[in-house]
C-alpha cells in the first residue's frame, strides 16, 4: 500500500515499482501460488524427518526385541507436544474408536503411531491451506484486517513465548530436581511421618 508515497519520499531507498504487478490468485508467481508451493516443500520434509527419526525421539519408551525399555528422552516435537494438549483426546475418539483412558496413557508415554501422525497432518494441510485462502488474501486485500492480524500475531507471540519461558525456567527444572532428588525426598517425608507418629 501507499508505494508510489513510500517511493516519493525516500526515491534511493525504496523500489517499489514492481508492487503494483503482484497478484493474490493466478499461477505460480501469485502469492497463493508461492505459498501453497512452499507449502509443500515444507510438508514433504516435515513429513519425512517425522517418519525417519522425530515420531521415535519423544518416547517415553522404546520397544526393542526384548520389550519395551525406559529411554529417558531429550527431544521434543511439535507434534508431540499438540497432541499432549488434548488433540490426542478427539483423533482417539472419532477417528480410531480409542477410549479416552487409552489416549490418556499415549500422551503420558509420548507413544503415538503414524496413523495418529496421518490424521494430525491432514489437518494440518486442510487449515493451512484453507488459510492461505481465506485468511491471507484478507490481509492481502483489506488494511484494517491486516492491522489486527498482525497486532493478535505479536500478542500472541508474547504470551505463548511467556508462557513456555515460564515453563522452561520454573515447571520443567523443578520437575527434573524432584525426578533427581525423588529418593532423599521420600526419605524426608518418612521421617517426619514418623516423628509425627511419636508425637501422637
């Protein structure tokens, strides 16, 4: 918007002769075009790297020959962590006729298959690319829609980023010493249960 003012003002700083020729819809060299192109790339990989190596890190056990065995993992992916926020729960429900009990356990043990993984990047790719149709020609077309757009994209940046700050330096560090510390920490609470018992 507003280029040949952008232009006028600063005319050595800025080009913006070619703004005028872009369009949302048409080909390959629209901006749906190159988006849903990009898309693609990415989801080609994602998926790729998601069936080699990522759907395995996360879990909380790892099955060998002879059973399954703790693994202590160190890596997370998005994935995993949107199904452990409760989209495990309906994919379970309507799409693989699971009770919730058994969706439950999945999500404390990180253990979801590659069906669950298909039907979560379904999803994905519909409201993805139902986005670039929908939402993104909106803030290509219209200056208000733009503005709130990008004004609930910083506000959601700064919480979700407070958030998982929050829980980086707080719940996950104290979780990890209590997981260190469990045996003292019993030891503890035996003690004072039995000096309790004597004060009785």
């Amino acid at each position: 918007w507003h280029s040949d003012d952008i232009t006028a003002s600063w005319p050595k700083a800025f080009n913006f002769s070619y703004l005028d020729e872009i369009r949302y819809f048409g080909g390959m060299d629209s901006v749906a075009g190159c988006s849903t192109f990009l898309y693609f790339m990415w989801f080609l990989f994602y998926i790729s790297f998601m069936l080699l190596v990522g759907i395995n890190l996360p879990r909380k056990y790892q099955k060998n020959s002879s059973g399954a065995i703790l693994a202590n993992p160190k890596y997370d992916t998005v994935f995993h962590s949107t199904m452990r926020m409760g989209v495990c729960i309906p994919i379970g429900t309507y799409f693989r006729k699971r009770k919730q009990a058994a969706s439950l356990k999945l999500m404390e043990e990180n253990d979801f298959d590659t069906v669950d993984f298909g039907i979560y990047m379904m999803f994905h790719m519909i409201l993805a690319l139902g986005s670039i149709y929908t939402v993104g020609y909106a803030c290509f077309s219209n200056k208000v829609f733009h503005k709130v757009m990008l004004g609930g994209s910083v506000v959601l940046a700064v919480v979700r980023g407070a958030n998982r700050y929050t829980y980086y330096s707080t719940k996950m560090y104290s979780r990890a010493l209590r997981k260190e510390f469990a045996g003292i920490l019993d030891q503890d609470k035996c003690q004072k249960k039995g000096e309790y018992s004597r004060m009785d």
